[in-house]
C-alpha cells in the first residue's frame, strides 16, 4: 500500500470484471519465507486463511478490500474518490480515519498481507511495466531502445530525458 500523504491510500486491483479465470492463482515476488516472520496475531480469521499459501488471488483480493472497506465503514468512515485505474484501485482515506486509528487498524486486520501478496504479483508487476512508454519515448526521439530495462535507463539518462516525461 503506497500512502500520498495521510489522506490517501493506493490500493492494487485486478479489473478482471467478470472473467472466469479471476480465482487462480498468481505468483508472488515476494520471498518465500517473507511471511514466516510476520507477525499476523491481528489478521482476521479470513486474511489468515487467504495467506496460508502465502499467494493472494484476485478473489481473495477482493474479498480482502470489501473486509477492509467494510470495517472502515463499520468505524464511521467511507472511501472517497473511488476510482478503478488499470492496474490500480484508487481512493482516499479520510484524514479522520488515519488520525482516529481506523484506518489501521482495518488495513491490518482485513487486507495488509494480501495486499501485500497481491501487489507483487507477477499479473500487477508486469501491468506496472514502464518499459513500453520507455521505449516509445526513446523511438519518438530517434534511439532504438535497448533490450533490457537496466539499458533503456541507461538511454533514457543519456539523452537528458527523465523517466516521468515518459509517462505523462
């Protein structure tokens, strides 16, 4: 969960409205052992179990942002802004929550860990690619992009151009 500042959360999300196949599974590139050292005594009943396999599905993952979303609601607080932006779920957390503790409170009980999980998916990371806005910026200005993204950086810093012209 990435915060801008303390109204606001971002919120990975899969858009897969409808699709079939929205229960498999994802692959994770969070260790393996990262959540052996966790300390979930706080997680809901319902989050230990969506993290036992230690990968979040975007069943679990949604059902965990309902839980979240649901106690946030419970505490007296609504979401604002609500907004569904391949590949990411945005909205803001009332300052009122985050000063009140509900807002954490929710977040660990209900949905941190698959967050978590799910944000490191490889079906999110590989939305997040920035690689093709970077190679199009390099052709639009005359360089055949590199192969690898370490090389596209490195192009990109050659030519004066910062990573963000990019991806406006």
């Amino acid at each position: 969960m990435v915060r801008l500042g303390p109204w606001a959360l971002v919120i990975a999300v899969v858009l897969l409205g409808g699709c079939s196949n929205s229960g498999t599974e994802q692959s994770t590139a969070v260790p393996a052992g990262w959540l052996k050292d966790a300390d979930t005594s706080n997680v809901s009943a319902a989050q230990a179990e969506e993290i036992s396999d230690r990968v979040a599905t975007a069943d679990e993952y949604h059902a965990a942002f309902a839980r979240y979303r649901e106690c946030l609601s419970a505490a007296g607080f609504e979401l604002e802004n609500v907004q569904f932006n391949h590949p990411v779920y945005e909205a803001r957390v009332p300052n009122a929550a985050v000063e009140d503790g509900a807002d954490s409170e929710c977040y660990q009980a209900e949905f941190r860990y698959v967050d978590i999980l799910w944000q490191n998916s490889d079906l999110v990371q590989e939305a997040r690619d920035p690689s093709p806005a970077f190679r199009e910026c390099l052709q639009e200005r005359g360089i055949e992009p590199a192969e690898n993204m370490n090389e596209i950086l490195e192009q990109l810093r050659e030519a004066g151009i910062e990573p963000p012209e990019c991806l406006q």
